[in-house]
C-alpha cells in the first residue's frame, strides 16, 4: 500500500475546501491519491496560481460592472463625447447665455436723458429724492459715487427698480438670484453693506423671489446713500462744476 493512503481524508478535504478548489475533488478516491513530496508542493503551487488569476478575473469583471454602473446611460466610459454629457452641457450653456443676456440688458452705465436745467440742478440741492427720481440727477450722482468706489450702492438700487418692472415669473427669478450675487453674496466684489436683520429677510425671500425680494435692502441702501454720500456729493467739485456751468451757460431766448 503506497504511503499516502495512511493520511486522513478530512484534513485533506478541509484544506482543499478552504483554497477554493473543493469542487475539484470532490471525489475522496482522488483526494486520496494526491502525491507526496515535491510534486504535492508543485501541484499546491499550481493551484494557488490558478486561485489567484480567477480571483483576479472577478475582481476586473467587477471593476468593469462598477463602472458601468456608474457611467451615463449610452456608455460606459464616460467620455466627453457621450450624448448624454452633450446634452447636459447644452443645458448649462443656455443657462449661462440666458444669465448673460438679462446681465447685459441690466444696468446701462449712462442713462439717457435730456441735459439738466439749472433749476433741475437747483432742485438736486434741496431733496435727494428729486436728485434720484430724474435720470439726470442720478448719472451725476452714479459718477460722484465712482470716485469713492462706492457706486456698488446706486448700481444696486437701480436694479431693485429694474426687478419691480418685471411681470414674468422666470426673469423675476432669474434677475433676483443675478442681483444676490452681484450685491448680497459675501463673495461679491461688489457686495453693499447690508445689516444681519436684512440679510435673513432676504435669505426667506429668496426662497419664493418676487419683485419685492429686496425692498427692506434697497430701503437701507436708499437711507445710507442719503445720509453718507448725499451731502458729500453736494460739497463735490462735480456738482459745483455743474452748477457754475449752467449759470454761465447764456439765457434761452
């Protein structure tokens, strides 16, 4: 009788079991006939190697399942021609020109408006309401403001009045997150400064934006510009130019 038949069959099967390859000898006659020595080593040798490249082969085929999983719904790659990405990035492009268009129609940086009398002029002097309710009134009060970078403020109120024109329920929305962005967010260049009561008030409306999503903003930023730069720009070498220009001008006949 040949020397490996005194071995026990369970631990022979119990290490076959456990490297994965039961299934290839579930025979006991040929688990009993396993040779001894440097061939057994050889065979166990060989047999690891296969484990090791099957379970190589299931891990890349659940690489790939993965990724596709993940991948769009034409293909797999992901790449940047996919139909699906062409059409998402479509949709992003028309958001953007839609933005740009209704940015560009905005604010213009001169009003037209006829020249200023000198009684328009006059009157600028005795209400800042006056000053901010003719286009004259405010171009010469905008250019003031530029010279002490503060402009943000008037550019500001002027878009709030544009806001309050609009009827349809998109570009409502859309000017109300531009103008958030333009002047409420911190991360603005030209933020204006608003108080933390105000700041709340406009973070609700924002939720629903409508045309008096900012009028609590716009009223501080109205009584600022009022109170801290009305009467500076009175004293300014832009209003007295103005001024001495139009009463040097000869009288209309």
């Amino acid at each position: 009788m040949p020397r490996f038949m005194h071995l026990k069959k369970t631990p022979l099967r119990a290490w076959v079991h456990t490297t994965g390859f039961y299934s290839a000898f579930e025979d006991e006659s040929l688990v009993a006939a396993m040779p001894m020595g440097s061939e057994r080593m050889e065979m166990r040798k060989r047999q690891m190697s296969v484990h090791q490249e099957t379970v190589s082969g299931t891990q890349a085929q659940q690489g790939v399942g993965n990724r596709g999983s993940n991948a769009c719904c034409f293909c797999w790659c992901c790449c940047c021609s996919c139909s699906c990405l062409t059409v998402r990035n479509q949709d992003d492009e028309r958001t953007r020109r839609s933005s740009n268009e209704i940015r560009g129609h905005g604010i213009p940086n001169w009003e037209e408006s006829p020249s200023p009398t000198l009684e328009d002029v006059y009157s600028w002097g005795q209400s800042f309401d006056k000053l901010m309710t003719t286009p004259a009134g405010r171009n010469a009060f905008r250019e003031f403001l530029r010279t002490e970078f503060s402009e943000e403020n008037m550019l500001f109120w002027m878009a709030c009045e544009d806001l309050k024109k609009e009827a349809s329920k998109n570009v409502i929305e859309e000017k109300a997150r531009l103008i958030y962005e333009d002047y409420i967010s911190i991360l603005s260049p030209k933020e204006v400064s608003l108080d933390s009561r105000v700041r709340e008030v406009i973070n609700r409306n924002m939720l629903e934006p409508s045309q008096c999503t900012f009028d609590d903003a716009q009223l501080q930023i109205y009584t600022l510009m009022h109170r801290d730069s009305y009467p500076r720009f009175m004293n300014s070498a832009i209003y007295k130019n103005l001024l001495q220009s139009l009463s040097e001008s000869p009288a209309e006949s």
